[in-house]
C-alpha cells in the first residue's frame, strides 16, 4: 500500500487533476472517491470523463445510483450516498442487508469484472468489496483558503500502485 497527499488550488486544478487521471485510466481500474458535500467530487469526476474522452454532460448519479459514458474506454459512474441516506447510515460502514441487496439490484458485482473503469462516489459500504482500487479522499482547507483541496491517495494492490505513480509524474510535470 502506498499514501499520498496532493493539493489543489482551484476548481479548474482540481478538474485538470481528474482529467490527467481520466486520460491513464484503463478497463477494470477502479476510483474510490470520498469527501464531502460539496467538497469538489462532481468536478473531479468531470476531469476524469474529459481525461477519458467522454462528450457528454456529466452529473452525479445520485437518484439513479449508476451513471454510464462512452469514452475512449466506457466509465461507470456510481454515486452510493442514497443507499446510505435509506439506512440513515450517511458514513456508511456498516454494510446492512438492504445495502447488500442494493448493491446486488444494480450489479455491482458484474461491474467489477466488466470492461469499464469504475469511479465509485461514497464507497464506504464496498471497501472490503474491491481488491485493488485507488482511494482518494477529497479535503477542503478551512478559509482563507477557499479553493483548497487535498486528496488523500491511498492504493490497495499492484495496479492501482502503478496508476498512482504515472498519475503523479503527469502531475508533477
């Protein structure tokens, strides 16, 4: 496992690093993106699909859980808060049987096995579900710095070791 921390400092930083992300994304790479409401996440999504090449408007999914793209290679796009919201479970940890079923309703299984890259918002409850996946929890700055962000990066295996790293040099350069 390897930890980083990476800062933004504005919104159009913060799409411009999901975008240099989107662009090394290949199928079965999976995102777990965490923070909170209104912590940039939707921005740093749409840098990501502009990075994979994807046309079209990008939103959260967050009424209909499961949003997919067509890009240089297809993203699903998965914002799990409202499963969490129905438990009145907002951190999600505990992964309930409604949960479960949920997750088992959408396919979650078969995404994980599928040819897309996987952008997962508000993770939480499939964590312990995903073997190798970059983690990136999204930090606002407390005032005067506003625009301020930080990702906290962490990987769980080899694959997302490596997206890491070649996201960084692409960063960093």
């Amino acid at each position: 496992m390897r930890e980083m921390a990476l800062t933004t400092r504005s919104a159009q930083q913060t799409r411009t690093m999901g975008e240099r992300l989107g662009a090394l994304l290949q199928p079965g790479d999976v995102i777990l993106l965490s923070g909170g409401l209104g912590v940039g996440k939707t921005t740093f999504t749409k840098g990501v699909a502009a990075g994979l090449q994807i046309r079209e408007e990008v939103t959260s999914p967050t009424f209909t859980l499961v949003a997919e793209y067509e890009g240089r290679i297809p993203l699903v796009h998965m914002d799990l808060y409202r499963l969490y919201e129905a438990q009145g479970e907002a951190d999600g940890t505990a992964l309930t049987s409604a949960v479960e079923h949920a997750l088992q309703a959408i396919g979650f299984a078969d995404y994980l096995e599928g040819d897309a890259a996987l952008l997962i918002e508000w993770p939480e409850a499939v964590r312990d579900l995903v073997a190798d996946a970059l983690s990136i929890e999204m930090v606002a700055q407390p005032l005067p710095r506003v625009d301020e962000r930080v990702l906290h990066c962490t990987t769980t295996g080899w694959r997302s070791l490596n997206l890491l790293d070649e996201w960084v040099k692409r960063w960093l350069f």
